[in-house]
C-alpha cells in the first residue's frame, strides 16, 4: 500500500497557507505554526486508510488531520491538552460537518494517556495514526512523542499504520532535525519503520522545485516517516498497558460541548 505514495510527495502545488484558505478552516489555525499541512495529512488518509476507517491525532493542535479525515470520508478523533487549540480544532471540526460530512469526530481535551483510557472502547480500531512533532513544555519533543505513541498502541489495530510529519526547523547554528530521535521513539512504543518519505512545501513543476512562496510558512518540505503496527502477539501485550482512568464517562452518541469531549456540530 505505501510503496503508492513514492519517496517524494508533491503536496506543495498549493501554498500551506492556500491550502488552509480552501478550507474549511477558520484564520486561527494558520497560527499553528507545527500543524500537518492539509494536503500532506489527506495524500497519507487517501493512501493508507479507507472509507470508514478512523484515524487518530493524539496531539492534534489546530485539526488539520481531522478535518482532512472527515472530507475524506473516514472517521476522526483527536486529542489536544491545549486549551486554545481545542477550540480552534472544534471551530474547524464544526465548520466541516457543516459542508455535509457523514462521518463522526470526536474531539478531547487532555493529556494522550488519559484520553487513551477514556478510548478504551475503541481498542484496536484505529487504521491510522497521523501526528506532528510537537515542542513541549516538560520533555523533549521526541520523548513527549515516545509515550504518546506507547499510550495509543493498544487503540491501533494490528498492521495499521503511525505517521509522524516533522517540520525541519533552523536556529542561529542552522538546520535542526530530529529525525533519529523520531524514528527511535516509534520504534519504543513498538512501532515498525517502514519508510521515510519528502512531502514538499514548493510547487514542483516537471523536474523541477520551485521554491516555497512568501507564505509557505516552512524550509521547502517535511520529513515524513511512516510506521506499521506489529502482529497481534505484540499488540495484545501493549493493550494489558493501557493505563486505567478510575472515573470515566460513557462517551456520549453525541453532545454539542461537554466538558472535555466535543462531538463536531
């Protein structure tokens, strides 16, 4: 199924901020600087799921990967601990299923492993995770990714696929990439590497990149690293991992805003 999506994907024909203007997507999440570019989270949701799938983001910041889940056709949930980017990713959410979307996402504000526990119904459903590499305030982002990834295991369903976007970032000594610390933290939570992949920013034109516009908001491309999920054996040892949350809600059919949990209007 990957070998289709090629080493180098061509998600830079339409600028990150003229993806985001194609919508529907509301002008604060432009100010999701560490967001999955639209085009690169629906190529990976086209490639590697299918309709009625669902697919997850446990740090979803301003929901990029669940809106592009829902205009795909598949199910979404997402988590953020952000406060302002749980109500940016709810405007998001509600201003898609408002373009007639059949399919659900469910939206929950708090930390991955507790909204883990708070999914346990849903253990090995998920066909796909798709993330960016976050900063944190307490870890290191890889770290912070490491047990993101090691709390979500047991919802992901055996050959399922994890895809980590990482934006290449530079400071005064230059270019900056996390790339072995990435793939380190997939392969900790039990994760199989099994590509690394270019989504680019610029536009390329035959054998030619032209260079990202004005307002790319980025170096050209993202890192792109792809993982699948182990077999069975090595699922269900992850899943007697799955932390315990002692008072838990039913999550409800749907809600228009509960407190911690959001169903898409």
């Amino acid at each position: 199924m990957t070998a289709a999506l090629g080493s180098v994907w061509a998600t830079g024909q339409n600028s990150p901020r003229g993806q985001l203007r194609q919508g529907p997507y509301v002008s604060a999440t432009a100010h999701d600087t560490d967001r999955v570019p639209p085009a690169v989270a629906r190529l990976a949701i086209d490639h590697l799921t299918a309709a009625g799938d669902t697919v997850l983001d446990p740090d979803c910041g301003a929901g990029t990967v669940p809106v592009e889940a829902l205009r795909a056709g598949r199910h979404a949930i997402a988590i953020t601990d952000t406060r302002r980017w749980w109500s940016v990713a709810r405007a998001n959410l509600t201003a898609t299923r408002r373009t007639g979307t059949h399919t659900d996402a469910l939206l929950l504000d708090g930390a991955p492993r507790r909204a883990a526990g708070q999914l346990a119904g849903a253990t090995g459903t998920i066909a796909l995770l798709l993330t960016s590499l976050r900063p944190t305030p307490a870890l290191a982002p890889a770290e912070a990714l490491r047990q993101t990834l090691g709390h979500c295991m047991p919802l992901m369903r055996p050959g399922a696929h994890a895809v980590v976007v990482l934006r290449t970032a530079h400071d005064e000594q230059g270019f900056t990439d996390p790339l072995d610390e990435t793939v380190a933290a997939g392969q900790d939570a039990g994760l199989t590497l099994i590509d690394h992949c270019i989504a680019l920013d610029g536009q390329l034109r035959t054998d030619r990149l032209r260079s990202p516009s004005a307002d790319a908001d980025g170096a050209g491309f993202h890192d792109v690293l792809i993982f699948r999920v182990p077999d069975r054996a090595a699922v269900a040892a992850a899943a007697r991992n799955v932390p315990r949350v002692r008072s838990t809600k039913p999550l409800p059919a749907r809600s228009d805003q509960p407190l911690g949990i959001a169903w898409a209007a």
